[in-house]
C-alpha cells in the first residue's frame, strides 16, 4: 500500500475491541489476496481514504 512512501505522522485513536479485530482480519485477507503485507494502519489509512473520497475531497 505504502508505494509512494507517504510521509506519515503518528497518532492515536480510542478503538473498540470488535474494531480491532475487524482491522486485523482485513489486513490479513488483504495480504493473502495481494502478496504484500498489510498492517492495521494501512487498512485504516485506506479507509479513511474511501472515507474522505466518498465525501468528495480527494487527498
């Protein structure tokens, strides 16, 4: 996912636990169906990118 090597910053955010494991099954099924690894993060930085595309700002 990181293939334009972003400069990201570090943040936090308060999830629940069913949010977590959500987080970390798609990163898992993500890194099976494309051969790369998937980190929670990236899974968030990818929905949130949905997120904000939907809304109409593209970042």
């Amino acid at each position: 996912m990181d293939t334009d090597h972003e400069k990201l910053k570090k943040v936090s955010a308060y999830l629940e636990e069913e949010v977590l494991e959500a987080l970390e099954e798609l990163a898992k099924d993500y890194s099976k169906e494309t051969g790369q690894k998937w980190s929670k993060g990236a899974v968030i930085r990818l929905a949130l990118s949905e997120f904000f595309s939907r809304r109409g700002k593209i970042l």
